[in-house]
C-alpha cells in the first residue's frame, strides 16, 4: 500500500473525527433530553427503546461504489465538485459515511467500473478504512473499449453464441475478483430485450437467459449466492428479458438453490405492491436482497424514503414479520442503488442510509399480537392504524442513539458540512476533461 495513501486516510479519519466530537458534544443534551421523552413514551406501549437502539445499531447497507459520483440523465450530466476518479477515491467516500452514519460498513463494486490492478490490495485498503465489500455486480450493459463483441443488441441471451459466451466470461471474472474481494455474492442485471414488438423472440430469450445464467451458477463458489435483479424497462422499452419478479423467481427456481431474487425498489410499474413481492419471494424462500431508492415515475434512484416512506416502512414491516416468525431461509441483503443529480452524493447516501434505520425502527415497533388479533377478527380500521401508530411514531432519537453509541455522528450531514470533507476533496482531485461514472 503506498504511504500517499496511508497519510490521506489518517489526516481524512482524523479530520472526521474532530468533526463527530464537536458537534456531537453541542447535540448531546437535545439527544439525551429526546431519548428520555421516547423511553417514557414507548414503555407505555411496553417497548423497551434500548432494545430497539440496539437493533438499529446492528442494521448495515451497503453503498453502491456508483453513488459516490454524480449521475446525469439522458440529457446531461453536472459534475459536482471533489468527485471520486477511481475506485480508491470512492473508498475513501464509502469511508466518510460509514465513519458519520455507523449503518453502511460494506461497499457494492461494478466492473469493470472499479476495475483495479490488485483486488488483494483493494480489500486490503477497504479494511483500513472500515470496510468490507458486499454484493459484486457485472457489467454487460454496455460495450468497453477494445471488447471484441458488441452488446448493442444483447449480452447473455444475444443471439450470437460468441457474444454469449463472451458476457459470460465477463461475469466468470467477476466470481474471481470477488473473491478476492470477500465478496459473497454476484449481482446480475441485463439489459437485455427488445424495443419492438417482433425484434426478439421472447421464449427464446429467455431460454437463452437460462443456459448462460447456468454456466455462471455452475462457477459460483459454495458459499455464494446469485442476485437476480429484475427491471421492468430501459434500456429496451418494449420487453426486458428478465422484466418481472415472475421472471426472476422462474430464473432463481430453475437454476438452483444458491440463485435468489434481488429487488430493486424502482424497478416496477408505478403502485406496484412492492411488499407483497417481498412476502411472496420470502414464501418461495428465494429472497435475495434488495437495491434500495425511491422513485415517483420509474427507475428514478432518487433517495429512499424521499417519495413514499410509508412504502419502505411496509417493506421493513414484511421483512421484520418474517424474521419474528423465523420464515426459513430469509438473509436477504441490503444495498443502496441511487443516482445523485442534484445533491452531494455523501449527503443523499447518509440520507439513504438513515431512512432505512427509519423505516427498520418503525417496523419494530408494530405491536404484531394486536395486529394479529385485529386481523383475525377482521378489524379493518385497528388493523390498519396499529401499522400507522408504528409508522408515524418519531423514531428519530433512537437512531440518533444508535449512531452515537457507535461512535459515528448524532447529525450526519451537519458533521458532514462541518468537516469540510467535500472542499478539501474539490481541491485533492481536480477533475479531468470528460470523466464520469457510468449510471444507468
Ligand atoms: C440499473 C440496475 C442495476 C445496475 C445499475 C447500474 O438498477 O442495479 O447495476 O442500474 O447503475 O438500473
Ligand atoms: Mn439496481
Ligand atoms: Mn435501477
């Protein structure tokens, strides 16, 4: 590891850790002051609070490394100042949130996005900041210089058997740096289908889909899983091979029991019962984890919470009622998936992130006897407020708590805006002509 880097980690944590220790000593006295009002409040309804901080303390998401970067739309894109040129500097991003929110220890590479000369010493350098990575994913969505093969009308499922066992290959590599990673799973999304009615035979497609995915599955190692993330259009608008959760679960049943179901929240037609896709992916224990984001219209990857909380608290709800009743085979894992326009992309992930203790609190808090029985005696209205007093009950103390027994920040942004970490990153990394991080 080269001592540069070593210099800048130290001066980066130490900065931080000015920064979380004054601001944290000004807030101290509102927190305590909160806390003691929601212990009062909560123990009316029997709930111990500290139960429910410890909770939240333990809850962890994993931040994509494309976060970290502005994104851009169809249109344009504007860079924000100070933004992450590789894969070391995105670490280094990865680092300062999970440093002031104490909920993100793991990172979600791309590749070739992140791709690195040495994947041992990546990981190695992610230990020194705190963390470890998650969730691998591949990339076939578009063409990399010098590839011999183009994607333009498919990866796994083209037509061309070359092309095929060309985005194979791709995620074979992948399995590898994994590995070397500590990675235990890879994330696979194609883009995949046709935007006109006749372009694509759609059975063939699929069975297409099958046969390459088969050749990946075979090359996971044993104790990895493969996320199979479904999105219902874009880039191809007129069908996506794998578009659907009906897709996805016949992809997951057909391949194996290490192939499982992964759920990004922006991926559906608009009103779609997201929770129920999660009971039913919890029933057919094939729930693989999820990229979470909000969204008004489609694959928006705004923040979560930021358009419909009570949806993400519903989702929590499912994935909290199943783990009470021990529902076999549930470990799904979390990831962030979002895309920054308009904000800092450290301050909307932190936002993210804390949305999700949010919602994780709330759904603890369900007095799930009551509503067990309200449901049994078909108390339409009780059943529905004992999840709505759990939802709009203000949990935000308690995550507060939570970040601060940690040692991480009682105000993330504020901290944040404190330390001066984006300034002094605007004048460490002078951007160059064109760079830009690949969002999709
Ligand atoms: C896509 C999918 C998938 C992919 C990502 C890339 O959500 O997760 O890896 O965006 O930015 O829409
Ligand atoms: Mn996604
Ligand atoms: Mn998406």
């Amino acid at each position: 590891m080269n001592d540069a880097r070593d210099i800048s980690t130290v001066a980066l944590m130490k900065s931080l850790d000015a920064a979380v220790a004054s601001t944290n000593a000004r807030l101290q006295p509102e927190l305590d002051r909160d806390y003691e009002t929601l212990r009062t409040q909560l123990a009316r309804r029997g709930v111990d609070i500290d139960r429910i901080t410890q909770e939240v303390g333990a809850f962890g998401v994993a931040i994509p490394s494309w976060g970290v970067g502005t994104g851009g739309t169809r249109f344009a894109r504007f860079p924000g100042p100070g933004e992450p040129r590789n894969v070391h500097e995105k670490l280094e991003d990865c680092a300062v949130i999970q440093r002031l929110t104490a909920a993100t220890p793991t990172v979600s590479l791309h590749i070739p996005w992140d791709s690195a000369s040495d994947y041992r010493a990546l990981k190695e350098r992610a230990a020194a900041l705190g963390l470890q990575f998650d969730a691998v994913n591949s990339n076939t969505f578009q063409d990399r210089p010098g590839q011999g093969l183009s994607y333009k009308y498919g990866s796994l499922t083209h037509t061309d058997p070359g092309v095929r066992s060309q985005a194979i290959a791709h995620n074979l590599d992948c399995i590898r740096i994994g590995e070397q990673l500590g990675s235990k799973a890879l994330t696979l999304w194609i883009a995949d289908g046709a935007n006109f009615p006749g372009q694509q035979h759609l059975s063939s497609a699929f069975e297409r889909y099958l046969n390459s995915a088969a050749a990946i599955y075979a090359a996971l190692p044993a104790d990895w899983r493969l996320l199979i993330e479904h999105k219902m259009y874009e880039p191809a608008f007129y069908a996506t091979v794998i578009q659907d959760w009906g897709s996805s679960l016949m992809a997951a049943e057909t391949l194996g029991p290490k192939a499982r179901c992964l759920i990004d929240l922006g991926h559906h037609a608009p009103n779609v019962n997201i929770e129920m896709i999660v009971a039913r992916l919890i029933h057919a224990q094939r729930l693989g984890g999820f990229h979470f984001n909000d969204s008004k219209y489609g694959d928006d990857d705004l923040d979560a919470g930021s358009i419909d909380p009570y949806r993400l608290f519903l989702i929590f709800n499912e994935l909290v009622d199943a783990r009470f009743r021990d529902a076999p085979g549930l470990a799904p894992t979390h990831m962030l998936d979002q895309s920054h326009n308009v904000t800092d992309p450290i301050e909307s992930l932190m936002s993210s992130a804390i949305e999700l203790t949010r919602a994780y609190a709330q759904a603890l808090l369900v007095d799930r006897s009551a509503l067990a029985e309200y449901q049994t005696a078909n108390d339409v209205l009780m059943a529905a407020q004992t999840l709505k007093r759990a939802f709009t009950t203000d949990v935000s103390p308690v995550l507060a708590r939570a970040r601060e027994r940690a040692g991480a920040a009682i105000d993330p942004v504020m901290t944040y805006r404190a330390s001066g970490y984006r300034a002094e990153c605007a004048t460490r990394r002078p951007q160059s002509a064109g760079a830009r991080s690949g969002i999709v």
